[in-house]
C-alpha cells in the first residue's frame, strides 16, 4: 500500500488529521472493466431486481474499489437499515438498527470505522470507540431528531424537573447524550424506562416514540417535541385505505410513526425487529411504515413476499453514496471526533443502555 500513497500534494496535511496520520490513496480507475465484471458478479446477483443491468458498469467501479481499499487499509464499513441496498448489499460488512450497530461498534476489531448512517450513529460508534478512527461519508447526514433538541435544553428540563430522570433517544447528538441518565433506541425504549426505579421517566426528544412507550408503561412520561421528518408524514387514514382495498395486508409500524398508525398497524418494532418480523411471518403482503430502502433491502431474502411501498425517504441517509465511501476510504474523510469535555459523560450513558440486561 505504502507505493500508492500520494507524498506530493500542493497543501501540507493537518498533521493531527486521519489522512496525515493514514495516508491519502490514489484515486483508483474507474473503468468498468471484464475483471471487474467477473469479480462483482456475485454481489451484481444480491441487488440485480433493484438495479438495472444497464446502470451495473456505473456501480461496479466503486463496489470493487471499496471492497479492495477497505481491506488495504483494514476498515470496516458499518451499514444502517436504511442505506440503499448497493451499499446495503455490496460492501457493508456490519449492518443493523441503532442499537445493533452501537453494539457491534464496541466489537470492531477494526482500527478504521466507516459509518453509513446519519451522524449520531458515527458519533455513537466514536464514543464507544475513542482509540479508533471514525469516518462518516457525508458529515452532513443529519437527522431531524438529533436537531431538535440542544444539551441547554436538557439542562433546562432538568431544572424545571429536578430528579427525574432522563432517557435520551440514540438519534442525539454527544452533547445531549452527555446530559442524560441513559440511552434508548427503539428497540429498548420501554424496557430502559422500566429499568429506572422512579415512576416519572423524561423520554427525549421523540415526541411520538414517547407516547408509543407511555401506552405500554405505568409509569408517567415527560416528552419534548421532537419528530422524525420521515415517519411523522405516515397517517391512520392513508393505512386503512390500504387495508380496505386488501384486509390480507399486514401493516408493520417504526414506534417513531404517531400512536393513532401504531393503533391500525399488526406490528410495531426497530427497523431490525420490522425485518425480524416479516422474515419469521413471512405475510402474503406487507406494508412498511418506514424508509423506502428497508424493503428493497430484504427483498431477496423473502421473495414470495409481497412488499407494498408507500416509500417516504430519508433524505440525510440518502446522502450516503458509493463515491462518497470510496473517498472516505481514499482521503479518510470525514472524521468524526468528539469534545472531550463532554465524551466521558456522553458515553457513560450509551454504555448504560448497551449494557442492560433485558
Ligand atoms: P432503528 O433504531 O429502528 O434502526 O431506527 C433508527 C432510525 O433512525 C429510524 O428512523
Ligand atoms: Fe432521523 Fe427520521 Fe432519518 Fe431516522 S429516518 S435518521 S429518525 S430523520
């Protein structure tokens, strides 16, 4: 690898930068080329009932590229529910929901993280991983909850509620998580609040996430306003039209929907328990209440499944691409870091939720 790094560019590196301390890598060809062909063919097999065999040559460059660097530089790529399924499929090596990836982040053997997902899950996987180097493709992949609350607002609640203890959603930002008793993804989201001995919980900032666990506790639930831009678009009545026009259809919910879509769905549950569900029940049809790319992601393992699509996209995962991976693993960009002065806290309360028992 050492022949390929480049030594002579115009600007001096940061020398605390991850490209001084790794080395930048020449910008690979590009050309579609038979080798390539040969070599993709059996990820071209995973994705081929979403892309086009015409568009394949355009793909291909960059799966084989990427495959090839991120062994030369010893990375691993860490894939989100809802990336697009050529990165889902052909070069992720880990992928889950919030909590899987959080998990598994803190079993990377990897010195060299690459995180395809929105920021707070790079920002997750820096925390419990701060000897290691954290690369998100897009910096900018944000996430409308993560942007709705700041760490001054928690200090703020918790002075209007002193003693009531706090339960941080995963999808914030460090200086947030830093403020907070525990983490929750929603997977876990009711099993930490019933983890707290007190019998008012603040549940932040998932407005609706909140209502979803306060329907399945005893326990009084403070909320803030908060709302994901994807699933609060979803509505009962636009569900039920689909029920009336086939009662077979099975209705699978993200609990970050409204509880009134919870109410008319058959299931609610992680990106990773609506996967579980669909892959175990195996539904003659099936509408998921979510991200677009989720479906085409387990399409193939299920293909006598029936997928309706009312697809509303992320538009911050979708910012997530095949060339901006590869030039992550050239450039080492972008890396995630985490202020010091609020690491060890924040940590502390995503390390108390990946340690619960449940
Ligand atoms: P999951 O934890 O279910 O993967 O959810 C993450 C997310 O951002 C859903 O919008
Ligand atoms: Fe955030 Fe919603 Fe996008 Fe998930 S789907 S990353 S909660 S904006």
């Amino acid at each position: 690898m050492q022949d390929r790094v480049l030594t002579g560019g115009t600007a001096p590196l940061n020398p605390a930068s991850a490209a001084a301390r790794f080395g930048i890598i020449e910008r690979p060809d590009l050309t579609f080329t038979p080798e390539i062909a040969r070599e993709t063919a059996h990820l071209y097999e995973r994705v081929k009932d979403f892309i086009p065999a015409i568009e394949w040559p355009v793909f291909a460059p960059y799966v084989h590229a990427i495959n090839r660097i991120k062994k030369e530089r010893g990375a691993v790529i860490l894939a989100h529910n809802y990336q697009t399924p050529e990165i889902f499929h052909c070069v992720a090596d880990i992928k889950g929901d919030s909590l899987q990836l959080a998990r598994d982040a803190t079993r990377v053997d990897a010195e060299i993280i690459i995180q395809c997902g929105v920021h707070f899950m790079a920002e997750t996987s820096k925390l419990l991983n701060p000897d290691k180097t954290v690369l998100i493709p897009d910096g900018r992949a944000g996430c409308s909850l993560s942007e709705s609350i700041t760490g001054a607002d928690v200090r703020a609640l918790k002075a209007r509620y002193p003693g009531v203890p706090v339960v941080t959603y995963v999808n914030t930002s460090a200086d947030v998580k830093a403020e907070t008793d525990i983490c929750c993804t929603s997977s876990n989201a009711v099993a930490v609040v019933e983890s707290l001995a007190s019998d008012t919980v603040l549940c932040i900032p998932d407005e609706y996430l909140a209502m979803n666990v306060a329907n399945q506790t005893k326990k009084k639930i403070l909320t803030w306003k908060g709302h994901c831009e994807v699933h609060e678009r979803f509505t009962a009545a636009e569900l039920l039209a689909y029920k009336e026009a086939d009662p077979r259809i099975e209705i699978v919910a993200h609990p970050e929907c409204h509880p009134s879509v919870l109410e008319v769905s058959d299931y609610a549950g992680s990106t990773s328990g609506m996967i579980d569900y669909v892959k175990t029940k195996r539904p003659g049809r099936v509408l998921l209440v979510t991200e677009c790319s989720m479906a085409s992601n387990i399409q193939a393992e299920v293909p006598e499944v029936d997928f309706v699509k009312p697809c509303n996209l992320c538009p911050h995962m979708k910012r997530i691409t095949l060339p901006k991976i590869l030039d992550s693993l050239l450039y080492m960009t972008e890396e995630v870091t985490v202020d010091p002065a609020i690491a060890d806290r924040a940590r502390l309360a995503v390390e108390r939720m990946v340690n619960l028992k449940h």
